[in-house]
C-alpha cells in the first residue's frame, strides 16, 4: 500500500473519530503526546516483548506505532461526548493539528524506505520540513482553548455575589 496513503489515514483518521465521538481536542493532544513519550521512551521495551511473539522485520514499527496510538484510541472511547455539540467547530482546527502531528510523529516511526517514498512526495516533503511548525501549532492551539474554555464555573460572573 502506498505510505502516503497510510499517512493521508493517520491524519483524517482522529480527526473524523473525534468528530464521531465528540472528544475534546485537548484531551486528543494530551493523548496524543502521551502516545509520542510512551513511544520514544518504552518502545525498545515494547519492541523486546512484541519480538517474543512476533517475528519478522517490522517488530520495532508495529511496537512503537501501538505505543503511540494507543493512549489516543482510549481517551475516543473513555472520553465520549465530553465536547459539546456546540463547541464543535471550536476545537476542529485543533482536531486537524493533532491529526497532523501524529503523522509527524509516525513518519518518524516507518521504515526508511517508507519515509523517502513519502518525503519524495510534494505532500510528504511539505509535512517533513514544516514538523516544527506543526507541533508548535497545535501545542499553542490546546492551550488557548484549555485557558479559554475550561475555567471553573466560580471565575464566570454570576448575578449574586457574596457579600464579605
């Protein structure tokens, strides 16, 4: 299968299951860099344990891509509806970054012939050169919303204030 077409996957993929599911995006990237730090960090480890089951040259991809998507997979079916419908189109810009960064993160994972098929490509090339920009991007985008729209229900104004 063509890897361009797998990445194309790994970007819509969140970004349509989240809508499905309406998950929060900060949530998302929570799990999404969660996924990234569990990989960079275990994926040896997990490599090691999958190798005694598996054997075959792509051990070491198929760990660490497990590492990385599966915090995202449970925060969609643990975190359900926790986005109201009305907060929808606040969050997709964010459902699209962190469906952007995990192919940044997951064209780190593929096998060097992969990543030169994909860089090769106008697409491909685009997504490599700006990994930055991306990540940088949707880490700023999740802080907004997180700073704007979850606040604790003492700071909104209310009609009746305590009087000391």
């Amino acid at each position: 299968m063509n890897p361009l077409i797998i990445l194309s996957f790994v970007v819509a993929l969140p970004v349509l299951l989240t809508l499905l599911f309406r998950v929060s995006g900060v949530f998302l990237f929570v799990s999404a860099v969660s996924g990234y730090l569990l990989m960079r960090y275990f994926g040896d480890d997990a490599n090691l344990v999958l190798g005694m089951t598996l054997h075959g040259e792509s051990t070491q991809m198929i760990a660490q891509f497990i590492l990385l998507l599966f915090p995202v997979v449970v925060s969609l079916l643990v975190l359900k509806n926790t986005l109201p419908k009305s907060k929808i189109l606040l969050h997709f810009p964010l459902f699209v970054g962190v469906g952007m960064m995990l192919a940044v993160f997951g064209l780190g994972v593929l096998g060097s012939e992969a990543q030169n098929q994909i860089i090769n490509n106008q697409y491909g090339a685009m997504l490599n050169s700006s990994q930055d920009l991306i990540i940088g991007a949707t880490a700023s985008m999740a802080l907004l919303i997180m700073w704007f729209t979850y606040r604790h229900k003492s700071d909104k104004k209310s009609k009746h204030k305590r009087h000391a």
